[in-house]
C-alpha cells in the first residue's frame, strides 16, 4: 500500500515547522497579554470613556466628529485613555496645567501619529526631533524675521484681491450663496507660493494647482482614518491595505508639485544669475534654505531641502485657509462682531486701496475676533508626543516612559473648566483686561514652548489683511439651508463645503 503523505520524508520538517509558528504565535498573544495589563496597571488613575474590547475608543475619534469629544472633556477632567484597539491608548490631555507640564519638555513626536504622516511629509520640521530639528529650526526661522513679514503685506493683498474679483464676477449687485472655502485656500495656496517661494503661479485661476489642494485633503482623510484603526498600526495589514496605495497615489501627486516648485525656483536664480542679477530685495524661504545649502554642503542635503519645502506646502496653506474659513463663518453668524469689525476697518484703512503693516497692528477688535475664532475652531486640532521618560503632572498623577500623549487643542480650548459658556463665540475674551488674568496654556491654537509654530506671525498676518479686504467689500450672512459641519481630518476640515451669502458693498 502507498504510504500517505504525512508519514513521508516531508512529516517530520513540516511539524516542527507549524510548532514554530505557534510557538511564535503564542508567545505574540503573551506579549499583547502582558502588555495590556501593563497598560492598565499604568492608567490605573484615570478614568475615561468605556472602550470596545477589540476596536477601543475607535469610534469616538474615527469619525472626525470633534463634539464627541466635548462630551468626554465635560465628564472627565484633565485627561482620559483612549483605546485603540485592545493593545494600544493614545492618552488625551486638555488642561493648562497638564499641557504647560507636557510643552515644557523635549518629548520627540508621537511614532503612531507621524508613522503615516513622515510619507506625506518627508523629514521636516513637523516629523523631525533631536539635534536635527534644532538645526533646521535655526535655518528656517530667519524666513519669518519682521521684515521679510512686512513685505508681504501688499503680496497678500494682491491674492486676496484676486480672490474678491472672483466673488464679485459670481454675485454681480445681487446677494448670493457662494461655497467659499476651495476659493479661500487657493487663494491661501497663492500667497503661500508668492510669499515663501517668489513664484506667481497664477493658481486662483488656472484649475490645474486644484490637484494639490485635493491631493492634501485625500492624504489627510486617509492618514486619520488609518491612525484610528487598529489594524493599520500593524504594518503587515497597512502596506497590503487599499488605503495605502491610495495614499502613496496623492503623496506622489504633491511630491511631483513640491519638486516642480524646487526646480522653478533654481531655474530663475539660474537666469538672474546670468542676467547679472546679484542683489536681491527681499530674500524668501527658499532663498534662504538654499543659501543654507551652499554654506552648509553635505549638513542640509538636497533631501533635507526637498522636505521643508514640503513641510511648508503641507504646513501652510490648509492652515491658514480653513483658519480664514471659520472666521468669516463666525462672523456671518454674529452680525453685531463683523458690523464693528467693518467699522475698525473702515476708519484705519478708508477703502482699503492700500495696505501696510503698521495699520493691522491698530486692528484691535478684529485681531480679537480672530483669536476668539481660533479658539472655539482650532484648526491643529491637536498635537501628539512620545514620552522619553516618566511625566508627573502638578495634581501628582503619572504615566511612564513610552506614552503617547495628545494635547487636544479642541478640547483645551473647549473646556468648560477653563473657558466660561465655551461654545459662545465673545471676543472680549482677548481684551487685553481678560487675557492678563488667563493661565499662559489655556489657548494655544499654535502649540507652545520650543516646538511652537514657526509660521504663526505669517498665519495672523495673512488673516488680518484678508479678513480687512472681505470685510471691506461684502457683507456675510448664512445660509441656514446648509450649516457648517466641522470634522477633524487631522486638520480641521468642513464636511460639506463652506457656503455663505455674500453681498457686495456698494
Ligand atoms: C492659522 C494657521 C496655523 C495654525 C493654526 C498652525 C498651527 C500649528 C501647530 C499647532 C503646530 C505644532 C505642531 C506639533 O507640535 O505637532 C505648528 C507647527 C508648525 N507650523 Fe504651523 N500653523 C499655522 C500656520 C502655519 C504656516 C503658515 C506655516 C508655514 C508657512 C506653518 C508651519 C509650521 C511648521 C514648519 C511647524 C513645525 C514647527 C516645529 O516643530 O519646529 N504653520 N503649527
């Protein structure tokens, strides 16, 4: 009789093969096991929403929808846990005395967060951390110097005038629903290329710059979608997964855009250079990095330079357009705010023909309604640190060494423990009376301590000169058939668009 296969010369190599993989299996389970309870043991005092035994506190956060999370604030003060999955927590923060503890230290970005964001943003500024963050922060802090800011001035303008030019083509003498935040951040992406890289691409007009916008928007849904998931931190089930192929398509879109921008750049420093052009005005940010380049040789590669110019794109042009966005929103909504907004504006800029940098500095009661925007609508969410070692937070509670903690801006901000009726939108919060009697880490709508945002005086600049022009030449209300829904896409982003009434001042 034939013998069967189970008893050939095979058997014996393909036992103790299947007993090595469960060998190795179980002692995964074990390991999971054990560091669950480890997890426990370190969360012991904290409390916080009951998680899914297998998919945590996925779907308080995977959906976006920030309002949940007011809730969680409202019931659990400080902090809270949150799961994702059975395996791993992301520990919420949002109390000034806990995030000045947290923004005080050098703790290097969150691994879980910054694993699907480092494809999209390469090694910048935003993903970098030790000594080489320190020396690309030194070389990039010269672009945003006061002078460098006051030349933008009339260069934002110009943007903002184009983008009211198109507003004013659709509306005509009539009062007219307009979707206005895919305008708003093209014409953010505009000031952003004729600002930081001198490049006039003319992208509020011709649709083919629309690729980058869209491009981010995708990355961003899918890099959140994929945080919360449980799965997704295993790279076995990420790199085979429909979601990242999708996200290596629109990361090569913006890469090629990025790369584009470099390659112009060189080319006309190229032919200025053989124009016996030397002497430049004002430098940029790219001027700046590749002069960095040329002193600094092998200490800033090509690579480096290719990444902070991506950084910023990625940094700074959905940033300030949703940031624009929430503001004419809440302004629509509260008419008494923009009527003296509008009338600030009138009697330091008259009609607004022309623009400097000393007037913003006397918009006092617009700058207050920018900052009560950007608190009740932060739009960084939130930040995420890994804990080099173990935090004591001032009320004498820990967390070890390895943590990832979040500092949920939204919820800071948000806080009814730290703001008064926080979802009324009163700019008096930021007179300077009220804002002298504030902890220091109650608003931080650009992070705080080292790791602060590097473009901030840019962002309140550009908002200025931008909420000044709109105001000067239309009036907004909303639309009640279509209210905004905001959701967090890491960024925070509008579900259904933006749409406004907008009507011209004759
Ligand atoms: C209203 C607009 C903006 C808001 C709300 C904002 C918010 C923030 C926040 C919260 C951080 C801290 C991120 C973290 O620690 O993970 C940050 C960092 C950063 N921002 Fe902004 N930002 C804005 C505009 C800009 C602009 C216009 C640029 C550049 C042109 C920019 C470039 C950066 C960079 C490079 C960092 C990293 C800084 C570092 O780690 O050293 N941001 N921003």
């Amino acid at each position: 009789m034939e013998s069967s296969w189970l008893e050939t010369r095979w058997a014996r190599p393909l036992y103790l093969v299947i007993v090595f993989f469960l060998t190795l299996g179980l002692l995964q389970v074990v390991k999971l096991y054990m560091r669950r309870q480890q997890l426990l043991r370190d969360l012991r005092a904290f409390s916080g929403p009951p998680p899914h035994w297998l998919t945590g506190n996925q779907k308080l956060f995977g959906s976006g929808h920030l309002e949940k999370l007011d809730e969680v604030v409202e019931k659990y003060p400080c902090a809270f846990p949150a799961w994702i999955g059975p395996f791993e927590v992301f520990f919420y923060i949002y109390d000034p005395d806990y995030a000045k503890t947290l923004l005080s230290r050098t703790d290097p970005k969150s691994k879980y967060f910054h694993k699907f964001l480092v494809p999209l943003l390469e090694e910048g500024l935003l993903s970098l951390n030790g000594s080489k963050w320190a020396q690309h922060r030194r070389l990039v802090t010269p672009a945003f110097n006061l002078n460098i800011l006051k030349s933008h001035v009339n260069v934002i303008a110009q943007s903002v005038n184009i983008m009211l030019g198109k507003w004013e083509k659709t509306c005509g003498t009539q009062e007219t629903v307009v979707e206005v935040f895919k305008d708003i951040n093209l014409m953010s992406l505009d000031t952003l290329m004729k600002c930081t890289f001198s490049q006039e691409t003319n992208c509020q007009i011709n649709s083919t710059h629309n690729r980058f916008i869209e491009g981010l928007t995708e990355c961003l849904e899918i890099i959140l979608k994929c945080m919360y998931s449980f799965f997704y931190h295993y790279d076995i089930f990420f790199k085979f997964s429909p979601e990242s192929r999708r996200l290596q398509k629109w990361t090569n879109i913006i890469h090629q855009y990025t790369g584009q921008v470099i390659q112009e750049k060189r080319k006309s420093l190229k032919d200025e250079k053989e124009q016996g052009e030397t002497e430049k005005k004002c430098q940029d940010f790219l001027d700046i990095l590749l002069s960095a380049q040329a002193k600094n040789g092998n200490g800033f590669s090509d690579n480096d330079l290719y990444s902070e110019v991506n950084t910023f794109m990625i940094a700074g042009v959905d940033t300030i357009g949703g940031t624009l966005s929430w503001l004419l929103y809440h302004l629509a909504q509260n008419p008494e705010h923009q009527k003296r907004c509008r009338e600030e504006i009138r009697g330091i800029l008259g009609d607004g023909s022309s623009i400097t940098w000393d007037q913003l500095g006397e918009m006092s009661y617009t700058t207050m309604c920018i900052k009560e925007s950007l608190r009740l609508c932060p739009t960084a969410t939130a930040i995420s640190r890994e804990l080099s070692k173990p935090i004591t937070f001032p009320d004498g509670r820990s967390l070890p060494a390895g943590m990832t903690v979040v500092l949920s801006i939204w919820g800071l901000h948000r806080n009814p423990n730290v703001w008064e009726n926080p979802k009324v939108f009163d700019p008096l919060r930021f007179s300077q009376e009220n804002y002298s009697k504030r902890h220091s880490h109650s608003y931080l709508p650009f992070s705080g301590g080292l790791r602060n945002c590097v473009g901030q005086h840019f962002a309140m600049t550009e908002l200025k000169v931008a909420v000044a022009l709109i105001l000067l030449r239309f009036e907004l209300t909303p639309d009640p058939t279509r209210p905004l829904i905001l959701i967090s896409k890491i960024l925070l982003k509008p579900k259904n668009g933006l749409h406004l009434y907008l009507k011209k001042i004759s």
